[in-house]
C-alpha cells in the first residue's frame, strides 16, 4: 500500500530541508519528495498545518521483557513508543536473564519482529550479568544484533574494563553507552544532595558521583579513541567537562532526558516516588546548564530512560521505592512545550535531537532523514494542539509519571513505520 502525506511542513535537519512538500511512501521506503505529487492508488495522508519529521529514536528505554513482563513487554513498550511518536527504540540490558549473550539478545529480536509495532535494536551488555568484572562477546553480540554496549543501570567501576571495553568497541565500530556513577560517592543516596536533601530530610547522591565517572571515562575515550556516548546526563560539572572534550576532538557524544531538563530537586518536597529517579533531578543551575548545552549542541540526543515500575513497587516509603520514570509517551509533547514552544530550542533542534543524532550515533544509516530511498519512519507533529498527559491512557503496562495531568501544547500526532501507519492521534 502506497502512503502519499500531502502539504507537511516537511523538516529533514540532515538536508537541511524545511520546506512544504508532499512524500510518496512505498513498499516501506520513501520514494518521492516534490512540491505536489498525485498518486490515485495511494492512500492520502492531510498534514496541512503539521511537522513531518523523520521517525524519533528513543535510545535509552527499558523494555523489562525477559523477566518482569508484569511492568512492560516488547509489545506494550512498542506501543508505548509508537504512540510517543518514537518509530525506533533501544532497550537497554538489564533485564532478568541480563542480556549478555546471544540467546536473549535473538529472543529479544524475534520477540520484536513477531509483536512489536515500532523498530527494535537491542543494547547488549558490557560485562556478564553487568557485573562489572568480565567482558561479554562483543563481536559475538554484534553479529546477533547488538546495536550498542552499556551496563546501564550500573556504572563500570573498573578502569580498567572499561579501558578494554572502549578498545575492543573500537574494533568493531560500536559505541559504547555509560551510566555514569560513582557508587563510592552515590551510596545509599535517593535524591540530588544539596540544600533540598537536608531540608527534605533525604540521602543525597553529589554530582561528583557522575562527574567523576564522566572525566575518567572521557580520558579512556580519548586514549584509546573509541566512541562512547554518555547516558542521561544531569549536571552542569558533566556539560563543562564534556564541552571540553568535544573541543579536543574526543568521539563522545551525549543525551538527556526531559525529566532532567525540565524538573528540579525542590519538587521532591511532595515526596512523590515518581519523581524518584537515577540520576537525581537536580538544581535549576543544572537544568540552566543542560538547555543550554542543548541549544549549543554540547548535548546530541533526548533519550527518555523509559523506566517502567508497577504501582506497587513505587507506592512505599521513599527510601524503598525503586528508581524510574515512564517516559515514552510524555517525551515529545513535554519538549514540544518546554523546549519548542517556550522559544529555548527550535524545532529543527528538537528534530535533529529525537531523530538525526540517534542515528548518526547509532549506526542507523537509512534512518534519521527524509530523503528519496531512506526507510518510511516517520513522524508527524502538531505544534499547537494542547493535550492533558492522562497516565490511564497509557499503552505502557506501568503508570509511573510525574506528569500526569500536566497541560501541554505541541504532541506527535502519528507515527509511521516502515511505511505502516502504527499510531493515528489526530
Ligand atoms: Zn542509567
């Protein structure tokens, strides 16, 4: 079936097109690109007053499947995606068995292929059982799929793996993603330490736990010359250190998520468990720091870290609660909001930030672009529509937001992947 989406505001920052023009979708691919294209037998999308974007790619979600399918399946987190707007996601592999190997890693890519409505690449992990102590088959794992390493969830503590991590990532061209924490320094810490932590009575975990990781692991980056990309970054220390090494010339490259970006350690005096999350949100001199470092491209992607919890678990004391935020189908409308609308990014950034820089750093050479032969991801915005985030319409399996019943103007209004319309809000 042919797709043929008429009068978009069609934005492709990798060609630096923005520009009211007509697409003709067939067989998965996009195979025109022109001012006015008539096609009888195709189906015929309005986008009159929308954004046509390439698909977004969310690069940091946690899909829970295998072993706590009770918080989300590949299945609902495909749903959940395709309804953020997100036409490609990673999940992470700290799952229950951790994806260390070539057998969760195929599951994981069949169980996509059969159930999910959104593209699926798996991150395998660094070390066995993301333990910290041995490398996993990383050539191995990357003939199965893997798209990226990280441990996320838990840091490399060793300098001495991640030396040989960055090394052996070097040799087969792909990144490698820290979660950056220093758990000497982070312990038993449940939210930013600084002058709300004591006034709100609550461990804190510094910033120096993440800068520190960040500095050690920029200097591996540059010595040994391989690419890592820092996951959810959340302090003004990491964007200055980061700075600098991108004006060295070190192949690092960066994302945020929009709960760091947008909301601050003095909101924890609700004692919300939603709004509990690693790394902590942190001081509004941080989150200065990180839209800022956005608009001067410092930062590359927005990842939502798409964690999601059962109401159980996060409904106890603080203290216990564990650490996460459902982000898949909040993201974009809270960056169209916060960021697009309120003039602290444009949204050929916002494009460039959800599209094109997740796949330039990820490898994903047919996506991340509107171009004639590039595959038929594709999402449609609408900047001015208002909506009330309602966490009971979730496709999600877990309802963990703290932004439920936020009003916000600007959402993805559909999603198309691989040429197929999976998500239809307009
Ligand atoms: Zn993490």
């Amino acid at each position: 079936m042919k797709l043929l989406i008429k009068n978009g505001r069609v934005i492709d920052p990798s060609s630096n097109i923005d520009d009211t023009l007509d697409i003709l979708i067939e067989k998965g691919k996009i195979v025109n690109i022109k001012s006015k294209i008539e096609d009888k037998q195709a189906k015929i999308i309005d986008a009159t007053r929308l954004i046509v974007a390439p698909g977004f790619i969310d690069m940091h979600v946690h899909l829970r499947e295998p072993g706590r399918e009770d918080k989300e399946t590949i299945e609902s987190g495909s749903k959940a995606a395709a309804r953020g707007g997100f036409t490609t996601i990673c999940c992470m592999p700290n799952t229950d068995p951790v994806n260390d190997n070539r057998g969760v890693t195929e599951y994981i890519i069949s169980e996509a292929r059969r159930k999910a409505i959104v593209n699926i690449y798996p991150i395998a992990a660094i070390s066995i059982g993301s333990k910290g102590k041995e490398l996993t088959d990383m050539v191995d794992l990357k003939e199965a799929g893997a798209i990226a390493f990280s441990d996320d969830g838990q840091p490399i503590l060793d300098s001495n793996l991640m030396r040989r991590a960055l090394e052996y990532s070097k040799l087969i061209d792909t990144p490698i993603i820290d979660h950056c924490e220093d758990k000497f320094l982070s312990q038993n810490g449940v939210m930013n330490e600084g002058f709300y932590s004591y006034l709100f009575g609550l461990a804190g975990i510094p910033s120096a736990a993440e800068e520190i990781m960040i500095a050690r692991d920029l200097i591996l980056a540059e010595k040994t010359g391989a690419r890592l990309h820092i996951a959810h970054i959340s302090t003004k220390g990491s964007v200055e250190y980061l700075k600098m090494a991108k004006e060295k010339g070190v192949r690092v490259t960066a994302e945020v998520t929009p709960h760091h970006l947008i909301l601050a350690d003095s909101c924890l005096e609700t004692y919300d468990t939603n709004l509990k999350v690693n790394p902590p949100l942190r001081s509004k001199s941080d989150i200065m720091a990180l839209r800022n470092a956005l608009k001067e491209g410092i930062i590359d992607v927005i990842a939502t870290d798409h964690a999601p919890h059962t109401e159980d678990e996060k409904n106890v004391e603080f203290d216990f609660a564990p650490f996460g935020i459902n982000g898949l189908e909040t993201a974009v409308s809270l960056i169209l909001d916060q960021c697009v609308n309120s003039g602290i990014i444009s949204i050929q950034k916002c494009i460039e930030l959800f599209s094109t820089n997740p796949a330039l750093i990820l490898g994903l050479k047919s996506k991340g672009k509107i171009q004639i032969g590039a595959d038929a991801d594709i999402t449609i915005l609408n900047l001015h529509k208002e909506i009330v985030i309602d966490k009971n319409k979730f496709q999600s399996k877990s309802r963990n937001t703290p932004f439920h019943g936020w009003k916000l103007k600007g959402t993805p209004v559909m999603t198309i992947v691989d040429g197929k319309i999976v998500w239809d809000e307009r």
